[in-house]
C-alpha cells in the first residue's frame, strides 16, 4: 500500500472506515497531476471464503459504469460519428420516442423504465433489451424533465454505439480506453478477473451470509434516522411504493432473479453499459486520470461535457440530481467537497471522481452494501480528506 504524506488523513479515514464496521474490504486510489499519490486497500474480498482483498481484486461498481460508457459515445461525437442533437431515431430508425442523442445521456429522454418484464435468459442479449425500449411512449415528453435512466441509460445508448459502429460499448471500452491506457478496467469482465473480484455482501464481516443486488436509492434513506422530511422526503415516499418510477426503474431486467444477485459470473460478463464496469479503484482513478489529462477525450469535450445541463428535482429519484453529458455534477445524488468535481456514483457506496482545477481523480470501491447513512458516507469521507490534504 502506498499514501503520501501529505495526504496522511486519507490513510486515517480509510482506517477509520474500517475500525467503525463499515467496511468488509475496500480500496481508495488517488491521482495528483498524473501521479498516483494514494494506493490503499484492506479487508476480505470474500467474507463467506476469507479471501482477503489484494492489490488486483476489482469489484462490479454499478452505476459508476455511466461515465464510462458516457466517455465512448462522446469519443465518437468528437469524430463526426454521432450528432448528440439529432433525433435518436436518425440513428436507430425503430426508436419511436422524440428524444435526442443528448437526451439519452441527460436523463431527459422519459424512458426509465422497461414495461415488459425482462426475463433473465435475455440478459446477455444487449439488442433485445434495447428493442423492448425503441417502442415504449415517454413517460414525459423528451427534454421537459429529468429522471434517472438507472438501467435503461445503458440499453439506450448502448443500441446507439451499436448501430453507429457495429460494436458494443464494451469492445469499444477495451480497445480504445482500457487497453491503449492498462486499466484494470472491464466492461465484460473475462473469466480471470471474475474469479479475483470481490464478492458484494450487505451483511458484516460478524453477520449470516447473503446476496447482493442493487441498492435502491430510498432504502439508503430509511436505514438509520428519520429521513421522511426535508430533501430526502419524496425519494423516502418513492422507495416505499412499490410502483413508483424508482422501484421501477431499478427493478427490470430484475438482478436478484440471478442466483447470488450482483455476484453472479453471468451479470459480469454481461456488459450493461449503465451497470456493467468491474474495476479496481486504481482502475477507476486512472480512468478519471486520463480523462484530467486529456487521453480518452479532448479537453475542450470535457469540460463541455461537464457542464451541467438539467438540475433539479429527479422525477425517478424525487431528490436533486444535476447531470451533464453523462457525467454527474455535485447534488444531492453525487455528494462532493468541491463544486469542481465531476464523476458519478455507483449503488451501495462507489465513487469515481475527477477535477480538472484540482487536477485530481479519485476511485473507491468495496463490497459491502452499506445501506445506513453512515455506511453510504464512506466515500464522502475519503474524498474530503483528500481535499483537505490539497
């Protein structure tokens, strides 16, 4: 493990995390102007096993999948390959709905939620999702409202790229991003990486074996104090109805249809490109490094891209969420110490995170679900000590 001096406290919250009871096993990169200044893990990788959690072992980091798969259509937006103001339907001539290309990764295309029942043989099949989608009727008209696309983002622009380039967005990740810049980073994760990734748990180290699939924004909400008034007050009500747009939206293709939930060798191979990434945190880290840098897109693109384009309350999460083209800027939803930083947030806790003025990227990943406030917080706490270490 290595941490720099300077940033001793990032080192002291990652313990802290730790002695509290709130991780398993984890692991926190940080880049400084390209230099990787922190490089920590601990804890066991399989609480059921004992494995303990290594230098290499990666983690499935749901939606911290988004900024990935944001990365590669904007990459193709920079070649002339794509128009993000052009009708969708331009490029996917069975889309139906009025949406635009930058609608799909703004949230505003109205499409959050499946409506036929995916069944769980389909869930390798990226096309066949997305055609379940090209016919559906907005549930608002594209480009009035925002709401988190938690599964669909991924159906949505994944079919783009598909008909733009003939690949999926996970080809397009290993041999334009990941593979020229040697992250350990998989959209698709091969059979070796499978094997050394963590296994995701909600229990403790103390606690009875369990599954883990995706942590409902709401449940974070109502595990430990009173959160049915203020911000969190509408997102508290959605989880608790079962059909409301966020349970929804989360819940089709249905992950816990799949013996041992997130774990399940199948989902990780799948590549969904809104939840499908397996990486280390110096995975992730790096990946925002060369984002910062200006490797995997023009500096000029990003610093578009990041510009928030909706913010406000999420019709889907019914809290404040701000988005840019892809990219998650700081709200409610994507919690940060600095204005500054861009990134997104993955179910349970995962962080990705840059910042061009601070020329700083972060990643964080674990395996244990920690639905309590103070659990989901892990992560805030380690990027504030790297911020007040700058």
């Amino acid at each position: 493990m290595h941490c720099h001096p300077r940033f001793a406290r990032v080192r002291a919250a990652f313990e802290r995390n730790f002695a509290d009871g709130h991780e398993v096993g984890a692991a926190f990169a940080v880049y400084l102007d390209g230099e990787l200044i922190v490089d920590l893990w601990d804890g066991t990788a399989d609480r059921v096993s004992g494995r303990p959690w290594e230098r290499d072992t990666p983690a499935f980091i749901f939606s911290c999948t988004k900024a990935v798969t944001a990365a590669v259509l904007l990459r193709l937006a920079e070649r002339g390959l794509v128009d993000l103001a052009a009708p969708v339907k331009e490029v996917w001539p069975e889309f139906t709905a009025p949406a635009t290309v930058e609608h799909l990764l703004t949230h505003q295309a109205g499409l959050p939620v499946i409506e036929e029942r995916v069944p769980v043989e389909e869930f390798g099949d990226l096309p066949a999702i997305a055609a379940r989608l090209a016919g559906q009727q907005p549930v608002w008209e594209p480009g009035t409202a925002h709401g988190y696309h938690a599964l669909t983002y991924g159906f949505l622009i994944g079919e783009v790229v598909r008909r733009v380039t003939g690949k999926s967005v996970g080809e397009l990740v290993a041999a334009d991003i990941a593979g020229p810049l040697d992250l350990e980073l998989w959209l698709g994760a091969p059979d070796p990486v499978i094997a050394r990734a963590a296994r995701l748990t909600t229990k403790r180290l103390s606690q009875q074996s369990g599954t883990a699939g995706p942590t409902e924004p709401a449940t974070e909400a109502l595990e430990g104090g009173d959160a049915t008034a203020g911000p969190l007050a509408g997102m508290v009500a959605a989880g608790r109805d079962p059909e409301s747009l966020v349970n929804r939206a989360m819940g089709n293709p249905r992950i816990n249809d799949l013996e041992g939930g997130a774990n399940n060798p199948a989902l990780l191979r799948a590549a969904w490109p809104a939840v499908g990434v397996v990486a280390t945190a110096r995975g992730l880290a790096g990946f925002y490094r060369a984002l910062v840098a200006g490797e995997v897109l023009e500096l000029g693109t990003l610093t578009d891209a990041i510009r928030p384009r909706v913010r406000g309350e999420d019709r889907v999460l019914r809290l404040d969420s701000s988005f840019g083209l892809g990219f998650m800027r700081p709200a409610l939803t994507f919690f940060s110490p600095a204005e500054t930083a861009f990134g997104h947030t993955g179910s349970g806790g995962f962080i990705g995170l840059g910042d061009l003025e601070h020329r700083l990227a972060i990643g964080y990943v674990m395996n244990h679900m920690d639905n309590a406030p103070a659990g989901s917080l892990r992560g805030y706490h380690l990027t504030k000590a790297v911020y007040d270490s700058l």
